[in-house]
C-alpha cells in the first residue's frame, strides 16, 4: 500500500502558522541528526524567530504533513519582494531575473521514517500553488544531499553558483523550478 496515499495536508497562511510552530522545530531537529552542523543549542531559536519573522510577510504560507496525528512534513514558502534585494550566491541581475517575485521554498522538511514516501512531494506541490506563472525557486545547502537529491529527483535545475560574495552562501544551490521561465531563456545553468 502506498503511504503517501495516508498523508493528509493542513495550510496554514501567514501567521496561522505561528501555533504550529513548535512541532516545525521538533520535526527540524529529528530530520537535522544526521547534519551534525545543525546541532547547535541555537538552531531551535533561531527557527523560531524566522518563521516569527516569515509568517508576517504577505504571501506567507506553511503546510503541514501528518499521518494519523503524527506530523511526517513541514514546508514554508512565500512570494518574494519585486525588485528583490538579491541573493549572496547569485550577481545581482540573475537575482532579479530569476528571483523577483517567484515564490521561494523556505523550508521542506520530513521526518526520516517518512522519507520516499512522497510526503515531500506533496508538500511541494502545495507550496507551489500560489506559483501560478511557474516561478519559483529554492535555496538548499549544498552539503545537504537529500535536500540537493530531493529538488534534482522533482526536476529542479542547479542554477551554476560562481564564487560566493559573502559567507551567508558559501556552499548554498539556488534551485530552479521544472517550468520556471528563466529555464527557457538563459543556457548558464549546470547540467542535472
């Protein structure tokens, strides 16, 4: 029997998310035991605040995966800002072009137990539906392979990363969604 049939999905606009926030973190810190860099004592805080902070920006969304009463999957997007200030690992044009107003996946978390289930992808396809025009885009740790093995298996393109500006981006992939219209106007993209 397929799993992911048994997955029901709750969203929670803008700051709905906030009562739901503790049970984001606890799943975080589960899913994050195999990254041992994301161990620290302040990690936990730090989520807190950020998603304090992202559930007031217009357009923010959060959806949760359970089965039964049990939360397998947390993901967080919202629309970015046009112009956008830019991404540390992108030059400034490439973050306007491909990153002004499309929807960015913050966080696309499940627990290990739920993985290859297709939790994570019925997540995203939440997230994904206020990207009506297709653009959307991610920015995942490179050392994080399941997230980098995640985004290449649902299609996502590897934007080529040149050399960061600041150590905010060292070692971040800014990901591209399947149809996103950069994709069809720019060849500078890595191969999958």
């Amino acid at each position: 029997m397929d799993v992911s049939t048994e997955v029901a999905t709750t969203v929670y606009p803008g700051e709905a998310a906030l009562a739901v926030v503790d049970e984001f973190v606890h799943l975080r810190q589960i899913a994050s035991r195999e990254r041992p860099q994301e161990q620290d004592e302040s990690q936990p805080r730090a989520l807190r605040r950020r998603l304090a902070e992202d559930a007031r920006v217009p357009g923010f969304l959060a959806v949760t995966a359970r089965i039964g009463s049990r939360l397998c999957g947390f993901g967080t997007a919202m629309r970015c800002a046009d112009p956008y200030p830019g991404h540390a690992a992108l030059d400034a044009g490439r973050a306007q072009e491909w990153l002004a107003g499309a929807v960015q996946v913050t966080d696309l978390v499940v627990a290990p137990v739920a993985r290859g289930r297709g939790v994570g992808t019925r997540l995203l396809d939440v997230l994904l539906l206020p990207a009506l025009d297709d653009r959307a885009w991610a920015a995942v740790d490179g050392d994080d392979r399941v997230a980098v093995n995640f985004f290449r298996t649902q299609d996502w393109r590897q934007s080529v990363v040149p050399s960061p500006r600041d150590s905010e981006a060292a070692g971040q992939i800014v990901f591209l969604a399947p149809r996103h219209p950069a994709l069809n106007t720019t060849h500078e993209l890595s191969p999958r």
